[in-house]
C-alpha cells in the first residue's frame, strides 16, 4: 500500500483506506493499451487518472458474471454508465422501464 497525499484523499475518498494508504495498480499502454486510453479519457474529463477496481454486484446479489447480468444491474441501480467490451451504455437515453424483465437472481434462489 501506499500513502495517499493528503491534498488528493477529498478527491479520491473510495480508494483511500482508514489510514491513508491506498492499494494500487498501474497500467502503461504498451501492458494493456485499451485499459490506459480508457484511464486518459477518464482523465481528460474528471482531471483524476484513477478508477475504483471493485466487484461488480449489487447488495445481496452474487457478483455478476455474464452480459446480460451486468445489464440488469445496470438498470436495477445507480450505475449511470455501462462499458461492455466495444459497447457503450448510457442509462439516461435508454427507456429502463422497457427493460423491468431483466431480473437479478438472489443468492440462494
């Protein structure tokens, strides 16, 4: 782990641990080239070269595994933007409603 400065841990609070250190990775182009261009669009636009590495499920859900589960956990939450391989998702131009047949198995179902 790794300290994160003081100025950045308002800017960056979920990847900053209770003592101020942080876990992380680095990515070069020449490692994953799509993943570093995806980390410099996002800096371009939020100014921060950082994203949260976390599972992707939603509170009682397993974690999802498949397309179709991480769309339906798309439109059954929060999420406002989904990035599938080559395909890009905006939740606020789709009609989610049109979409309430995507169920999410429980855990245990």
């Amino acid at each position: 782990n790794f300290e994160v400065l003081p100025e950045a841990r308002e800017k960056i609070p979920a990847v900053t641990h209770v003592d101020h250190t942080a876990s992380i990775q680095t990515v070069s182009r020449n490692q994953n080239p799509r993943r570093y261009d995806i980390l410099a669009e996002f800096e371009k636009i939020t100014g921060l070269p950082v994203l949260l590495n976390t599972s992707f499920n939603l509170r009682g859900y397993p974690i999802v595994r498949t397309p179709r589960e991480a769309f339906a956990a798309c439109v059954s939450s929060g999420i406002d933007v989904l990035l599938l391989e080559h395909c890009l998702i905006e939740k606020e131009v789709l009609d989610v409603k049109a979409y309430t047949s995507f169920r999410l198995t429980a855990k245990g179902d």
